[in-house]
C-alpha cells in the first residue's frame, strides 16, 4: 500500500500544480484591464440571474402559500416557471442593455453620451420586457412607479453625493410633497378599483379584492374572524 501511495504521489503532485497554473493564468485573465468591458457584461448577467432568483422566489413562495390554488405540484412549477422567468429576463436585460453601452462608446470614440444609456434600456426593454405576461407586467410596474416617484423634489438641504460606484446616492424625497404624492395615489387608486377595476393589474386586484370586498362577506364566526367564505 505504501508503494502504491509513493508511486502516486508525483502525478498527484503534478495535477496540483498544473491546477494552481491553471487557476493564476485564469486569476491574470479576469483582472486584465484589456478584457474589462466584456467581462463587466459576463459579471452583469451573473448578478441579473441572480438577483433575479433572489427577488421573485420568496415572492412567489409567499404568494403561493397565500392565494396559490391547486395542490403543492402546481404550486411549485408556477414557483419554478416565475423564478425562471424573472432571473433569465433580468439577466438577458442586463446582457443587452451593457452589450449596446459597450457598442455606443466603442462608436463614438470611447465616451459615452448622456443618451447612450436612454437607448441601451429603450431597445432591451422592448426585446426583454416587451412581452406581456405576469411576470413582465409586475416587473415594468415596479419600473414605472420609480420612474414617477423619481420627479417628486427631493428633500430641502439633501445634496447629491456618489457611491463606489460613482452612481449619484439617492435622495429622499421631501416629506410634504410625499404626503401629497400619497394621498393622490392613493385616492386614485381606490377609485379605479371600484369603477374601473378591469384596468388594474392582476395582482394588485386580488389583493384589494381580499381587502376590501371579501372583508363585506361572512356567515359565521368562524369565517369573519379566521378566513374568508
């Protein structure tokens, strides 16, 4: 046995060392200045993905347990087919949109216009996102409501700053013109529920539904108190 494990032990040896070669040729690679712009697109479709699965599982394991039908079967593939959907989209976005930033610059002598960022989301938003299904839809909502958010004026002697990333830090936005913000939201969107709930997303709908109409039916105590009839 001892013979065996000395005759071994230079190959073993050997593999080791052509793995650990193998490992800083890769390590100089990646750290390359030359490669950093294609790898920046290789590392976002990584954090697309990922982030992706981070977001929508929980959400869809919750709202599953909450308002799922059918056995634990279905409910799973829809978990699986949500995850799937949202984490390969975000990644296919963050794919398309760094791809054409890379191309814009590289087009217009390395410096990238105020524009270029406008364009590079307009043209993946449509080929990513352009298709309407559940998921797309909660996605592109959760986009516009930030979107509209983003022009109530910011908190008075609140200043722009960077981040390590150089991306401004932001603001909160100022509380009086939040609490108008609010309330006119919110008005609105009772309203619409009531008479023109047809337009309302999906999800939002059955949620106010199980709010505000199933909270007008009961039979008994059981059913006023633990779930809905």
């Amino acid at each position: 046995m001892h013979a065996l494990e000395q005759g071994r032990s230079p190959s073993l040896h050997n593999y080791h060392v052509d793995m650990e070669g193998i490992l800083n040729e890769l390590n100089s690679w990646s750290t390359n200045p030359a490669y950093h712009d294609v790898l920046s697109i290789l590392k976002g479709t990584r954090s697309g993905f990922v982030y992706g699965v981070k977001v929508r599982f929980p959400h869809a394991l919750v709202m599953s347990i909450l308002f799922g039908r059918g056995d634990w079967k279905t409910r799973l593939r829809g978990i699986f087919r949500a995850t799937k959907q949202h984490s390969f989209n975000l990644a296919k976005f963050v794919t398309i949109y760094k791809t054409l930033l890379l191309l814009q610059r590289k087009a217009n002598g390395g410096k990238e216009r105020s524009a270029d960022t406008f364009i590079a989301g307009l043209l993946g938003g449509y080929v990513v996102f352009g298709e309407r299904t559940a998921v797309n839809e909660q996605i592109v909502l959760y986009v516009v409501s930030r979107v509209v958010a983003s022009f109530i004026p910011r908190a008075s002697g609140s200043h722009p700053s960077s981040t390590s990333s150089g991306v401004g830090k932001p603001l909160p936005p100022d509380s009086r013109y939040f609490t108008v913000f609010a309330a006119l939201s919110w008005g609105a969107v009772m309203w619409i529920f009531n008479h023109r709930g047809h337009t309302i997303q999906p999800g939002m709908f059955n949620s106010m539904t199980y709010l505000y109409k199933d909270s007008d039916k009961w039979k008994n105590l059981k059913t006023l108190l633990w779930h809905n009839t």
